[in-house]
C-alpha cells in the first residue's frame, strides 16, 4: 500500500466520523424539538406530563430553575408590600428571612406573595421553592425603606414635636432632654 492510498484511507476515515457525529447531533436536535411540541398524559409519579418532564425524564438535561427571577416591590420596614416572583412551573413556596409572609399555595407564573420586612436596608430573603419532588432555593437580597414611623420619631421632640436639629441632644423649642 502507497503513502498516497494510506493518507486517502484516512481522509475517507475522518469524513465518516464526521458524518456520522453530524447525524448524531442532528438526531438529538429533532428528538428534542420533538419532546417539547408533544403534550403527553404523565408517564409516571410525579410528572405533569409537560415538555420539560419528558425532557429530563428523556435524558436531555436539566429543565429550567423552578424561581427564575425575584424582586421586591414597595417594601417598607413593618409595612406590607409584595415580593413578585416567576415560576417557570407550579410549586409551592417558602419564604425564609427577616419577613413575616402569607403562603399564596401553590402557584404558577408570575406571583405576588405578601412580605412584612421586619427591618430596613439591604435584607437577605431565602425563597424556596418545591414541584415535584425537586426543591431550589435562591437567596435574595431586597432593598426595605426606612418606616415613616420610624423616621418621624427620630426626627422630631418627643415632648413638644418639634423638629429634632442633628446631634442636638436638646430641644431647642421647649429644652427636654433628647435621647
């Protein structure tokens, strides 16, 4: 055998690997845009029967994160406000951190779950979320404001109420003592 018959023995090597590898891959792109046009009834406990099930359940990956964004929406220390969450499936959520919560159940899309901030400034909020045996929890950090309450006691007398000077450690209507 010539050099030249060896070197076209191996070209013809190389193309097949490459044909074949482009088939493979070109089987696993239609066996997945496949999956995820077919609706099928659950195949088994614990599965909805949805695209993303059979995807997992095929072997094709992980399906998106249960939480895929959070924020918090006019969150003000003792106050009640909402923390708005996207759920890429139905789950059912707890939300752990310095925030009393109503449970809404169990939801699905875009959510607005009631949160009473217990402080202000930046506050790490633990959501976690679980479907289907599967649970994720993301952490969080929300901006809380400041309560009026809070600001308007700070700011003024406690004995006149009128407004407090900074670092003032008298009134300077009415002479009380300033805490």
């Amino acid at each position: 055998m010539s050099e030249l018959e060896l070197i076209g023995l191996l070209l013809l090597g190389a193309q097949l690997a490459i044909i074949l590898y482009i088939i493979a891959h070109e089987y696993t792109v239609w066996r997945r845009r496949r999956l995820a046009r077919t609706l099928v009834p659950p195949v088994g406990p614990g599965s909805s029967g949805a695209p993303v099930d059979l995807a997992e359940e095929e072997g094709f990956g992980e399906a998106p994160n249960l939480i895929a964004s959070v924020e918090g929406v006019g969150l003000v220390e003792g106050e009640w406000g909402v923390l708005r969450m996207k759920l890429n499936r139905p789950s059912t959520l707890a939300v752990e951190g310095d925030v009393d919560w109503l449970n809404p159940g169990e939801v699905q899309g875009v959510v607005d779950v009631p949160v009473k901030p217990r402080k202000s400034g930046q506050v790490p909020v633990a959501i976690v979320a679980r479907s289907n045996g599967k649970e994720e929890r993301k952490i969080v950090w929300v901006e809380v404001a400041e309560s009026m309450k809070v600001k308007s006691a700070a700011a003024s007398c406690p004995s006149c109420g009128a407004p407090r000077k900074p670092g003032a450690k008298y009134c300077w209507k009415c002479g009380a003592k300033l805490d």
